[in-house]
C-alpha cells in the first residue's frame, strides 16, 4: 500500500475525482445560479437589485472578456509556434505548441516559460532551428506585449496597465501561480465595485464603461435611483 505504484493511483484517483467534482459544480452553478440569484434578489427592494443586478452583470462581462480575450491570445501564439517549428523541421512540433498555447495563459512569466522549453527542444534539433525559435518568440513577444494584449483585453476587461502589474504581483505573492491566473480577473471585478461604490456616493446611476451594454436598458438605469 505504500509502494511508488499505489501512491501514483491514489493521486491519479484523486486528481480525477477533483476533476469531475469541479465540472458537476460547474454544471449545477451554471444550471441554478440564476434561480438562487433571483431568488435572493427577490427578497430586496426594487432599487437595490437593480444596482447588484448592474454590477454583476459588469463582472461577469469583465471575466468573460478576460477569459475570451486570454484564449485568443493563447490560441494565436500556439499556432504560430507550430508553423515556425514545422518549418524548423523541429520533432514534436504540435506538442510544444500546445505547452507554449498553455503557457502563456499565464500573465508575465508563461509566455517566457514557453518560449525557453520550446527553443530548448529547437538547439536540441540543430543550432539553426535553435536560433530562428529564439529569433520568433522575441519578436512574438513583443508583437504580443504591446499590440495583441493591449488592444484585445483593453476591450474585454477594462484595465489600466498600470494596474494589472501591481495586481498581478500580489497575487503571485498570496496564491502563486494560480493567483497570477486570476489577478486580472479579481482585479477587473474589484475596479466594477468601486465604479459602483463611487457612482452610489455621488448620488448618480452607475454607468460601466463596458461592452455588450443594452442602449435600450439606458433610460431604465438613468431613472433609477442608486
């Protein structure tokens, strides 16, 4: 029972059963969410839940944008990767494309990350693949860095650059990497809060500068009181 072999199936198990129990509370939060939310909204004034309607709605559009627009990202660096390696005649190319696609999902380091273990398997192949790898993923990165990230995810989720930096640092320093992979999200809800809070002390309707708004919802909102 202790051997090598058992404890290898004993957290194989658990990893399974952690898996399929986050996928069936998935389910059930996507299936009765919204009864348990309007059930509990139901109970407040008309007013009120307007206001925690509005700023959910903002934060779920802000992960939403977030997710959709790091995916993207992933998606577009994995497939260049793959084309430049193929060509490269480098072994195994779709599989390190998929490392890098999943690497750089991660904020800061996972496109590094990425780059490094797939240039390494490059030099491996011969030095001219090594050194075109190397070559792709500066240019990558910088392409990634100052055209696809900030035009995508300034249109997804809002944020000043200043403020991802910071928040994602933090975050790595209270929940490592799985705090990198939610900072911006966190982040994003916290800024849709405070919006909120803001809009509420100076006596005027909230308005988030988000996309996916309903004009036809505007004059609802602007007759509602906070």
């Amino acid at each position: 029972m202790g051997t090598p072999a058992w404890a290898f199936v004993r957290s194989t198990a658990t990893s399974l059963a952690g898996a399929v129990t986050i996928f069936v509370l998935a389910y059930l939060m996507v299936l009765e969410g919204p009864k348990a939310v309007d059930g509990a909204l139901s109970r407040l004034d008309e007013a009120q839940a307007a206001r925690i309607r509005r700023v959910g709605a903002g934060c779920a559009r802000t992960v939403n944008g977030y997710l959709t627009g790091n995916l993207l990202i992933s998606v577009i660096c994995g497939a260049l990767t793959y084309a430049v390696l193929l060509i490269a005649g480098v072994p195994f190319a779709a599989l390190l494309a998929l490392f890098v696609a999943i690497a750089d999902l991660i904020p800061l380091v996972g496109a590094t990350l990425g780059a490094v273990a797939a240039s390494l398997a490059a030099f491996i192949h011969s030095l001219p693949a090594g050194i075109g790898a190397v070559v792709f993923f500066i240019v990558y990165q910088q392409v990634e860095n100052h055209l696809l990230q900030p035009v995508i995810l300034s249109r997804t989720v809002k944020l000043n650059p200043l403020t991802v930096l910071p928040a994602i640092l933090l975050a790595v320093e209270v929940a490592g990497i799985l705090g990198a992979l939610l900072a911006i999200p966190v982040a994003g809800m916290v800024q849709v809060v405070l919006r909120d809070v803001w809009a509420h002390r100076e006596g005027r309707p909230l308005r988030l500068p988000m996309r996916g708004d309903d004009p036809a919802d505007a004059p609802r909102q602007t007759g509602t009181k906070s």
